[in-house]
C-alpha cells in the first residue's frame, strides 16, 4: 500500500502548509509605530490647514461691546472673512469690518464697526442725520437713533465736515448713541482692517448673514 493519501477521486491529496511556510508565504506584519506615524501625520496636516483657513481665509470673532446694536449683539460671534484683506481690497461702504482699534490704551483690541466713507469723500453731521459728499444717508440699521459729534480721543482733532486722507476709512457703529468710532478717534488706516463679517453663527437664536 501507497503511503501517501488519496482523495476520494483517486488523485494525490496536498499536504497541509506549515506554520512555517504560511509565515514566509504571507504579507509582513507593519510596525505598530508606522500606523501611529500616519495617524500623527494626518493630524499635523489636518492642523496646518486648519491654522491656514484661519489666518488667510475666515475667522472666528466674538464681538466685545454693543456699538453694533441692533446689528451685532455683545457677545454674538462671528465669522471674519480675511481673503479681500490679505489681497489688499479697499473695504466698500456699508461692510462690515474687523480692525484693530488704535486707541492703545483701550480695554478693546480689536473693534468691529460699518464701513460709511472711504478716502477722498466727505462726512459730515448735521442735525442728527450723517451727509456724504453733501447727500443723507439712509441707516435703517441704526433705528433712527441720532448721530452726533463725540469728544475726540486724546491727540485727535476732527472738524466737520471732515474729507477722509487718502488710505483711509470712516467707520462708525450702528448703535450711534453708544459707539465710540471714528467720531471719537477718527479715520482709520485701511492696512489696520483684517477682515470683513459675514455672518453671526452663534447663539442659534441669532444665527444670519451680515
């Protein structure tokens, strides 16, 4: 008699791998660390892009004071698109802008505040309505509140009607009676604007574009 098995239909049976030949036949096991490696890697690039999206394309803001009233409540937060800054464009009358406040010794950093003249117009303010190049402005945004000449900053000087330099914007906040802007501290330098709002995303109760 043969010693070597037969199957049921008369030909050789194969004898089973060992243990030794499936481990030489089969895929190499990878290190642990090279999964933990992929994993770090993903989370560094994830970040990077996060800290790019942040700097140069929008930015979360939370605003510190209620100048923006009715608009933009103390403590709504905001999304500040950065791109238009960081490729030079001069804001446009009526946005919204994030600049930083260049009064120093102020509690606030940064300031969020409208956009009402650009450089070369001129403001003025009579009677509790703000002129542009001689023509009223229509502010539904500031529920007919008064717009009047504040006491300036330290070092500032403003008369009316003042024709913003060149390189310059006039901004002021929504809620006239209760905004210190550029009535207070004058025209800002455009270079000081990092962003534009566009919309409030939180609370929920408040969510909307700007």
């Amino acid at each position: 008699m043969s010693d070597t098995p037969e199957a049921l239909d008369g030909t050789a049976a194969q004898s089973a791998p060992s243990n030794e030949s499936e481990r030489l036949d089969g895929p190499d096991r990878e290190p642990k660390w090279k999964g933990l490696l992929e994993w770090l890697g993903v989370f560094v690039v994830a970040f990077v892009v996060f800290a790019l999206i942040r700097v140069f394309v929008v930015s979360p803001f939370v605003v510190p004071s209620g100048s923006m009233e009715p608009t933009i409540l103390v403590g709504d937060q905001v999304f500040a698109q950065r791109v238009s800054a960081h490729l030079g464009d001069t804001p446009e009358v009526g946005d919204i802008v994030v600049f930083e406040n260049p009064v120093s010794d102020s509690s606030h950093e940064i300031l969020v505040k409208r956009v009402v003249a650009r450089a070369g117009q001129t403001v003025d303010l009579i009677e509790g309505v703000v002129y542009v190049d001689g023509v009223p402005l229509d502010e539904p945004y500031t529920q007919g509140k008064p717009t009047a000449p504040l006491k300036t900053a330290s070092g500032v000087d403003i008369l009316y009607p003042y024709t913003v330099p060149e390189g310059e914007i006039w901004v002021m906040g929504d809620n006239r009676t209760n905004s210190a802007d550029s009535r207070y501290f004058g025209s800002i330098d455009e270079t000081s604007v990092s962003g534009r709002a566009v919309a409030i995303y939180w609370p929920l109760d408040h969510i909307g574009v700007l």
